[in-house]
C-alpha cells in the first residue's frame, strides 16, 4: 500500500474488484498453481490488505517492509516450500500460461537453482515470473549484505552464477517486447491502460492471454500509447555499475539512446 510512485496500487479496482484479487485470479488459473500465498508487510497501511485477504479466504503473510528477501524466506519456511514462485503484485495482465512455463522449465530438470524469465527479459514487461528452491533463499537470506538485494529477494541468487544453476526462459516467438510493451503497474497511466485492457477483454474471457492483449493493442493502438512514456523503466537503473548479469538490459538502454 506504502508504493511511493502510486500508493494504493494494489487496490485500485478492476471491473469492481481490487487490482490485487484480478491478478489472483490469473495466478489461481494457472496449471500448476500451489499454495498461493500474499506476502505483505506488517507496516499499518498494510493492514487493508490483510482484510481483504480474509474476506476472500486467501492467505497473508506479513512481515518486513523493506527486506523482502526475509519476508519471502519467513514465509517460505512457515509453509515448508520446497520451491518458491515470486510474482510481484503489480502485474496484473500477467498471462497464467507464461507462469506455467517457467514452472515447468525448472520443474523439469534437476540442474536449476534458480529460473526466470528475465535474464534475459523477453516477455511484455509485467509478466516476471521467478522460481527457486528453498536452499537457495536460504543461502541468499544468511549471505547477502546489500540493500539491493535484500529489497529485491533474488539478485543474490542470479548475480552468483558460480554458486548457483539459473535457467531462464524466452518468449517462443523469438521477439522481444520487454521494453516496448508495459504492462505492469507503478503510474496513474500505467493504470488507465490495464483498466482499459480488463474492460475490452475481461467479459469475453476472464483468463485472457498475452495473445488477446498484443491483438486488442493492435486494434486500438490508442491504448498502448496510454503509458508509453515510461516503457523500459527497471529498479535495475539505480544499480548498473554493481550488478554483473543484466547485460541484456545495459545494452537496451543504449540501443534507446
């Protein structure tokens, strides 16, 4: 609830329900969906938050504001997860089939530590999905120091390479969209464009893809061009000189320069 950039996202409504109960149901319509749990922090406006979770029997776990990497490990060790997929809450147009797919890349082998789709990003950007075991958010819980890491859970995991197995999954297409198309949720525009998108699409198919989306923009170009000012802005921007494996995403910028 606390987001500088636009505070209360979470809980802006979508066709009469908040932001954040739309994207679950995205999540819950995925095939290999598990125990689905919102992992707030105890900060006092949270407390929205947890209210809505017990209106809609969902679980809520709450715990630091800022370490995020001790909040997904506090929750990860309560619910003994042998494995956890981090999505992040503001990505509402998430397409539950791209989540199944990274699931399904580290499900499906025994070398991954770590598997995301964004090392790197292919995908329409708000469709981050990140996998990992639990040994793995151990280690980076008990060894990393940075703030960075800490806020953001799993830069620890993805920067030590030598340490860890990361796998990562692209779009099929062979097309990258990730700085061309924004989907995700930090700005009032950002949110004028995923309401009009639930309005188009949401009563002709509740589980609409990323498919339906890139049609229905193709038709109505108008709604993309809603929150094209702020296409290709990532956290990793504030951090280029320290981390090591966002090269992908180095030479996007200077692409765009």
């Amino acid at each position: 609830m606390s987001s500088t950039r636009l505070p209360g996202k979470v809980m802006l409504p979508l066709l009469g329900k908040p932001l954040l109960i739309r994207m679950i149901e995205r999540v819950n319509s995925t095939q290999h969906v598990g125990d689905v749990i919102v992992a707030t922090s105890t900060n006092h406006d949270d407390d929205e938050i947890e209210s809505l979770c017990v209106q809609n029997d969902l679980i809520c776990f709450r715990g630091h504001l800022t370490d995020l990497l001790d909040r997904h490990y506090q929750v990860a060790k309560q619910f003994n997860a042998d494995a956890v997929v981090k999505i992040p809450s503001d990505c509402p147009l998430i397409d539950p089939k791209v989540i199944d797919k990274v699931i399904e890349h580290y499900v499906g082998s025994d070398e991954f530590d770590f598997v995301s789709n964004l090392h790197p990003a292919t995908y329409p950007d708000g469709n981050d999905v990140e996998i990992f075991s639990f040994e793995s958010l151990e280690c980076a819980w008990k060894d990393a120091t940075k703030d960075y890491e800490r806020e953001h859970t799993t830069p620890f995991i993805w920067e030590h390479q030598d340490v860890f197995s990361v796998g990562n999954v692209t779009w099929e297409t062979g097309y990258d969209y990730s700085s061309t198309h924004r989907w995700t949720i930090d700005f009032p525009e950002d949110y004028e464009f995923i309401r009009k998108v639930y309005d188009e699409l949401y009563s002709k198919n509740p589980a609409f893809s990323l498919n339906d989306i890139l049609t229905l923009l193709k038709q109505k170009p108008e709604i993309a061009e809603i929150n094209q000012q702020y296409l290709g802005k990532y956290w990793y921007e504030d951090h280029l000189n320290e981390l090591t494996h966002i090269d992908e995403y180095k030479n996007k910028i200077k692409r765009n320069e």
